[in-house]
C-alpha cells in the first residue's frame, strides 16, 4: 500500500511533463504557422501588377524580384518589365 502510495507523485509530475511539452509542440505548430501565413504571397491584383514598366520602374530593378520570373512577395508569374504598387528599388 505505501508503495502504491510512493508512486502516485512520480506518475503524476511524468503526466504532468508529457502534457505540459505536448502544450508546447501545440505552441510551436501555431506559431510556424503564424509565420508561414506572414510570407504568404499576395495576388497580383492586390498589388495592381502590370505586365509593362512604369516610368523607369520595372520588376527586374525591384529588391523582391527573383530571376528569372518570380516574385518574393507577388505570387504567379513576374515578367521583369513588369511593374506593381509595392515596386522597392534594388540595391
Ligand atoms: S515590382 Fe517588385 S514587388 Fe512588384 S511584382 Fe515586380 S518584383 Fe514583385
């Protein structure tokens, strides 16, 4: 019976442990995910893309220009005389 007894508390603070990390794999997932949703692309129309430079503004002298046709903040595909609202120069 006391050696039932002396046992109690050791399952309980293992319980304790495994909950406790599980709660904090919970934490980190939904943080990863909080993050992955902030690098998310956004659409060409809500950036007002267009398919031709502005001015002397084009996607190949933009900082978030990726060679040879992406974007790192525009989904789909990026022409380099391409133009959008969020245009940032290089460099
Ligand atoms: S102007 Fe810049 S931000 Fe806009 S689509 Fe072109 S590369 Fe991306």
């Amino acid at each position: 019976m006391t050696h039932a007894i002396e046992k109690l508390p050791k399952l309980t603070r293992r319980t304790l442990l495994q909950v406790g990390s599980g709660a904090a794999g919970a934490v980190s997932i939904l943080g990863l995910s909080a993050r992955s949703a902030k690098a998310a692309k956004v659409s060409k129309a809500a950036v007002a893309y267009q398919d031709s430079p502005k001015g002397d503004q084009n996607c190949a002298s933009c900082r978030l220009f990726t060679a040879p046709n992406a974007c790192k903040q525009v989904e789909g595909d990026i022409s380099p005389n391409g133009w959008c609202r969020i245009w940032s120069k290089a460099g």
